[in-house]
C-alpha cells in the first residue's frame, strides 16, 4: 500500500551507486521531476501493466516475480539500496511495448525514488546519449540476431524432418513399386495358365469347383494369420512333403506362399479332390498365381496406407490448413510428432507411450506445440546417443488439477548439476560445434510460457532426465508476448 509522497533529498539521491556520478543540477533535475513515495508490504505493480514509471529502492525490501501458468514464481529478491525496477527500457520509446515485465511487491516497510518513464527517457536521451545508442543496437541487434538464430534453428528442424520423412516414404513407396512390377508378371502368368486350364480335359462341373475354390482361396489370404518361425517352418515342411508325394516338382518354392497365405495339406486336398491327378499340377500352379497376387495386392495396399499415414502425419505436424489456435487433442499432436521424427530415433531407442486417453483437448497453438515436442525429443535422443548404448524414451501425458502433464523422460546421462540453471539460456548448448544453436529450450520456453500460459520445468539424474510441459485445460485470459527481463 502507498502511503504518498515524501520529501526527496538530494544528498540521498547522489549517494546510490546509480547516480554516485551526477552532478548536483542533474540531481536537482531528478528529485524535481520524480518523487520519494513509502510502501506498506504488498503490490506495488503487476507484471503486463503498463510501464509508467522507474523505480529506485531507497530502503526497504523488495521481491520481483514472473507469472508462470496460475502462479507467480519469485525471480529475485533485494535490499540493497540503488537497485532499480519497472520502467528501465522506456527510453526505447514505441519500438517495443512498454508493459512491466515483471510484478513488483515489497516485504517490508520500503522507500522508493519514483521517476515516470516519460522522465526517464527524456534523460536518458539528454544524458547519456551515446549510451542510449549503445544500448538501443545491443537490445534490438540481440533480438535481431536470436530471431535469425531462431530461424536457424527451425530450418534445421525442417531439414532433418525432411530427410527423415523422405526416408519414411521412400521405403513404402519403393516397396508398391516393386510388388506393382511383380503383381503384373503374376497376372500375365495367371492369364497364361487360366489358358492353359481351359484347352485341358477338364469338365465344366470341375472348373466351376476349381473357380469355387479359388474364390475361397482369396478369402482365406485375407484372413491369414501370422505364425512363429517355428510353426512356418512346420507348415512349409507338410505342404513340400505333400506337392512331392503328388507328383508336383520344385514343391519347396510353392510352400512358402501358400504358408503366407494360410494356406496347409487340407486346402490342398480340397483342390486334388476337384480335378483329375493329371491336371492337378496345373491346377496348383494357377491357384499358386492366385495366392500370389493377393499376397501381392495386400502388400501394395500395406505400402500406400503407409504413405498416407505418413501424409497425414506430416499434415498433422505443420497444421497445413487449420487455424492457428484451437482445441486440439495432446496425443494426435504427440503421435505425428514421434511418427516425423521417427528416423533421427533410431533402432536403438525404445519410445514407451504412457498417455491416459482420458484428458480432454485442449486449447493450444497445435504448431508450436509441435515444435516444443520436437525439440524435447530431439534433446533426449541426443543424450542417449551420447552414450553408444540402448535406451528408452518415455512419452507421458496425465492430469494435474486444473494442468495437463507431458512429460519426455529419457536414459542417458542427466543435466549436470553445474549448468542445470542454463539450459534455458539463449544460445546455451552443450551439443558439439554445428549441432545445436542453444536456443531450442529457449523457444520451447517462450511457446510454452508466453503464448499457453503453461510451466516448462525439468528433473534430472544420470539414468532419468524428465522435461515436464504443464498446460492450462481451460482458455486462460490472453496475455502479450513479453521479452524476459
């Protein structure tokens, strides 16, 4: 609480650290154009207000503290006299938004020196005008240069999305293409012994049967099922055994594919109960074709699910189309991000997926997310791949009152305790040259602080590592993207 204004003395003025160098008419200037004001403990200002004035401490305590999610986390706390807070970058004028960044309260009984910010940024510019310039090309050159940074890091993110997609594609797509050039020698072959059956001694109650058969031949490869090795090996052993004892040749080749197909002896003793044994060999071989051709169609069917899956997922990840904010279901989001990344992960990474399927959707910026998973991920695959060994990363999603939880633990070596309170630094990384820029927790933070109103924190010990993003289930009260103080 303000208990008003007070008497601001020179003397004191000039013996804070701040305006130690001063001279007495510029001293004057200050305590005539700003005031002393005494604070009761409690708020002075809210973080997001706008920024109207400069505040010195005189006497006193005061504590800063930033909003995370629904709660206000303490930055720094101070007694020393001269320390400064509120409107300290108003001499930038328009060229940013003037809001506190920062809430201001004090812990005890406390004094300030108050100067509003008009004041401020006019002496500055009068002052100090070569350090205003000095300052103004370090603000806005370091904001330029992490933007670029940032750009950076995110094409680098696209390029391995890229490559890792086309790698996901070109498998299936190879693969249609190889069983579309075989399906069409199988049904040349098809064609070619359907000719043959029909010049036979064959009746037509037979050839009726045999079309019968073949006609349940094709369901059955639908309904295969899949066996051991074991049990293959079995199967394709009884079916080779059989197609000799009948006087078919080269039974060993035909046996794998009728075993793929779920095919065994008494389906065949079905096909030998139809014809003749002297067509019977023809007759197999046709069917042979058939089983064939359905193996070959599952399989091209297989590859363009494969390829639309993976489109889909791509679509997913960008939000090609949809708007830029609405309600979206954590888990789909999490899905394509896995699903694009699944590349760079690698053979030796087992992912575990623990998500509790009964959290609603929520209202989010899906891209972004996206992109603070992919960084998330990225890191702990980068860690475990540090240590040439087999490891699990672990997708978690749960609830937490009024919070959804995602949590991305992994196995490798931890965050050691030295630089645990730098790796949200910009352009901080521990990454080998060329690798990493340092700023992908840095843009994680911001997605997931400044435009959800969420909590990005994380835990680590070597062997467990959880970066855990906590986002609000309800629409929060928007607030402006800030700088960090």
């Amino acid at each position: 609480m303000n208990s008003g204004p007070m008497p601001c003395s020179q003397e004191e003025l000039g013996s804070l650290f701040l305006f130690e160098k001063l001279a007495p008419d510029q001293i004057d200037r200050l305590c005539h154009e700003g005031r002393v004001e005494a604070f009761e403990p409690g708020p002075v200002y809210a973080e997001g207000d706008p920024a109207t004035c400069f505040y010195v401490l005189l006497e006193g305590t005061l504590a800063l503290s930033r909003r995370i999610g629904d709660y206000d986390v303490e930055i720094n706390r101070s007694s020393s006299r001269g320390v400064y807070a509120g409107a300290f970058q108003a001499y930038l004028g328009d060229r940013m938004r003037q809001v506190y960044n920062s809430s201001l309260s004090v812990i005890a009984p406390t004094r300030f020196f108050v100067l509003p910010a008009e004041s401020f940024a006019a002496i500055m510019r009068e002052w100090f005008p070569m350090a205003v310039h000095l300052l103004e090309g370090l603000f806005f050159g370091a904001k330029s240069t992490q933007e670029a940074v940032g750009q950076r890091e995110r094409l680098l993110a696209l390029g391995s999305l890229s490559a890792g997609l086309t790698h996901e594609l070109n498998n299936p797509a190879a693969a249609a293409v190889r069983a579309t050039s075989a399906l069409r020698e199988r049904v040349a072959g098809m064609r070619h012994k359907l000719g043959m059956l029909a010049a036979g001694p064959y009746r037509r109650d037979s050839l009726e049967t045999l079309i019968e058969v073949q006609e349940r031949t094709a369901e059955r490869v639908a309904k295969a099922t899949t066996l051991t090795p074991l049990e293959a090996s079995d199967r394709e052993d009884a079916l080779a055994d059989w197609l000799d004892d009948h006087g078919i040749g080269d039974g060993w080749q035909l046996a794998p594919t009728f075993v793929q197909a779920g095919l065994d002896t008494d389906w065949l003793d079905q096909v030998a109960a139809t014809v003749d044994r002297d067509s019977l060999e023809g007759a197999v071989r046709w069917l042979n074709y058939t089983v064939e051709t359905e193996l070959l169609m599952n399989e091209i069917e297989d590859s363009t699910t494969r390829v639309s899956a993976l489109v889909t997922a791509a679509k997913q990840y960008s939000q090609l189309d949809r708007a830029p904010h609405q309600v979206s279901d954590v888990h789909e989001l999490l899905d394509s991000t896995l699903l694009m990344v699944s590349a760079k992960i690698g053979p030796h990474i087992t992912v575990v997926k623990d998500y509790d399927r009964t959290l609603p959707r929520i209202p989010a910026y899906p891209g972004e997310l996206n992109q603070v998973w992919t960084n998330l991920i990225d890191n702990a695959v980068s860690a475990m791949d540090s240590t040439g060994t087999e490891g699990t990363l672990t997708v978690r999603t749960a609830r937490e009152g009024e919070l959804l939880l995602v949590e991305f633990r992994d196995t490798g070596p931890g965050i050691p305790e030295e630089i645990s309170d730098r790796v949200f630094d910009p352009f901080f990384t521990t990454k080998p040259v060329g690798e990493g820029t340092g700023l992908g927790l840095d843009i994680s933070w911001r997605i997931v602080v400044h435009k959800h109103n969420g909590d990005l924190r994380f835990h680590s010990v070597p062997g467990d590592t959880r970066f855990q993003v906590r986002l609000p289930l309800a629409v929060a009260d928007p607030r402006p993207p800030q700088e960090p103080s």
